[in-house]
C-alpha cells in the first residue's frame, strides 16, 4: 500500500481494549498504548465493525482532533479482524509515501488483508491452544511417573536448573534452550514404562532389570513421537543416556552424531543421579561427584560440555 506505518492491534482476552501486537514503523511509545473499544480510530473501528477510511483526521467530524506528530500525513484506513462474526482486533495504515490521501481501492485491499490476517491470528491461537492441551496431557504423565518413582520429581527439576545453566553459559539461542528445558522435565517419561518394583528396588539390579531399566530413553521417544512439535525434545530424550565414545544407549551413537542438548543433559543428569540419594545408594559428596565426572570426560561425556559444567558450578580444576 505505499505506507510507512502498519499496526495489528488485538481485543486483551476478557477486557474492552485493543493492545498493539504487531507493528512496523511505529514508535516504541506508542507500541504500549492500550486503546477501549469505542474511543480513537481503532476503538471507533472495533465498536462499528466496519473499514474506516480517513481523508483528513483533523476535519473529519467523527474525530476533529489533531494529528500525532508521527503522522506525517493526516489520512489513514483500518479495517476490522473478525473471528467467528466477532471483532477479535483491528488492522491501521498510516504515512502514505506520497502524501497523498488514501482511497477506496486501498480500503479494498486492506479489508482483504485483514480478513487472511485474522484467520493466521486464529490459527496462531488454535496451535497454541493444541500446544497447551499436548503439554497438559504430558504433564500429566510426568505427575504418574512422579507417583510411581517419587525420585523423579526433585531429580527432573534440578536436572532441568543445571543444564540451562550449562547451556546458557555456552550461548544457545532461545529455540534451543527452550527444547532442552522441555526435554529435562521429560527426560525420564519413559519410566512410565517401567515396572515400580524395579524403579523403586533397594538392592542391586540384575541384569534382566538393568536392561529394562534401559529400555527408558526409547520409551520416552515413542511417547513423544506423534507431538510434533517436540520432535526436538524427542531427540533429546532418546539421547540423554548415549555416550560421547559411543558406548552408550538405545542408539549407540557418539560425539558430533549427539545433538549438543543431548550431550549437556547427559552430564546434568549424571552429576545429579550422583549427589543424590537413590533406594540402592546414599549420594556421593560434592567433591567425589564433581571428580567421576571429570575422570568420565571424553569417553561418556563431551570434554567441551564438561569444561562449561566445572565452570558452572565453581570449580576451576582443568579436566583431565
């Protein structure tokens, strides 16, 4: 359309006022306006439900009030967003390049935009809304794993608290922090899979059990498997007991082949299963914890993902 400036104004859930979404050319003061619904150009729009066009704010009788000083030019369009037959927001136009007023054929335009413009805003809100319900039903899960193996649900949150300090250190972007913060609480989901006589057993495992035990990581990627959106935490998961030499399971991969989040969570994990109480073992002291880690570095863990963990947590003796 020629403009400057463009802002997607969306109704606050539950309150009479319009709040600035998404904008390009405006100002940051202005981006933090909250407008009710009947009063300004955009409330005027959202309370009549129909496209505005504006040749002269100032003359214009409805309105009659002076231009803000970001408008280089007194003449805007807005249309409405509708959902369902209901005003969900309101698109605005300001600042053509040439100075000139708007007119209908931009109106047109910006009233078909606006409609292709509301049914991404309801998809947006329909994905994160099946985002929810998938994260609900997991959590669910983890508190029936919490049930099973009281262990889990102290063991899971530390876990979760130092590989984001590990991966903050080591400067991964928001995506990927996100996905290993999601794959720390869950790490362990496949435990549901695992009978409580064998999570909860006091005395040595045999091996039959030792290989069930095992069979956790797998378990927790096929639970995962048809959110498709975890596809990232999945991985995660389904590599969290892998080693970097490759002696590892389920899949027996090694080094470069491990995702880095996979790597960090395996030494969170570890150093936390070592510090702390299990039915079969009392934790081992900080120090003992802190040297079977490093003794363990470049054969189950990644040298590199070791070296920012001793930074973490203080300690500054090179890994050996």
């Amino acid at each position: 359309m020629n403009a400057e400036i463009c802002s997607l104004m969306l109704i606050n859930e539950g309150s009479d006022y319009l709040e600035v979404a998404y904008s390009v050319g405006l100002e940051e003061g202005v981006k933090l306006r909250k407008v009710k619904i009947g009063e300004g150009i955009s409330g005027y729009v959202a309370k009549e439900e129909k496209p505005l066009l504006v040749t002269n704010i100032e003359s214009d009788p409805r309105f009659s009030q002076p231009n803000d000083i970001q408008y280089t030019t007194t003449s805007l369009i807005a249309a409405p967003l509708f959902v369902k037959g209901k005003v969900i927001g309101v698109l605005n136009i300001n600042n053509k390049h040439t100075g000139e007023p708007f007119t209908q054929d931009d109106l047109s335009l910006l009233t078909t935009v606006a409609g292709q413009a509301a049914i991404a805003v309801e998809n947006s809100n329909l994905y994160k809304d099946i985002r929810s319900s998938y994260f609900n039903t997991v959590r669910a899960l983890v508190n029936a794993l919490e049930a099973k193996d009281k262990y889990s649900k102290g063991h899971s949150e530390r876990v979760t608290l130092l590989a984001m300090m590990i991966a903050e250190e080591m400067g991964l972007p928001d995506d990927r922090k996100q996905a290993l913060q999601h794959a720390g609480v869950l790490h362990d989901i496949g435990k549901i899979g695992i009978a409580a006589n064998i999570l909860n057993k006091a005395g040595k495992l045999s091996s039959e059990e030792y290989e069930q035990i095992k069979d956790h990581p797998a378990i927790g990627e096929k639970i995962l498997d048809p959110i498709n959106f975890l596809k990232d935490v999945k991985v995660i998961v389904g590599q969290h007991h892998e080693r970097y030499d490759g002696k590892g399971y389920p899949h027996h991969k090694k080094g470069s082949e491990l995702s880095l989040e996979a790597r960090i969570l395996a030494v969170a994990d570890t150093f936390d299963a070592l510090t702390s109480d299990r039915p079969y073992r009392k934790a081992l002291p900080f120090d003992e914890a802190v040297a079977e880690i490093k003794r363990c570095s470049a054969s189950q863990f990644d040298p590199e993902v070791v070296g920012v963990f001793l930074k973490t947590i203080g300690v500054s003796e090179p890994v050996h």
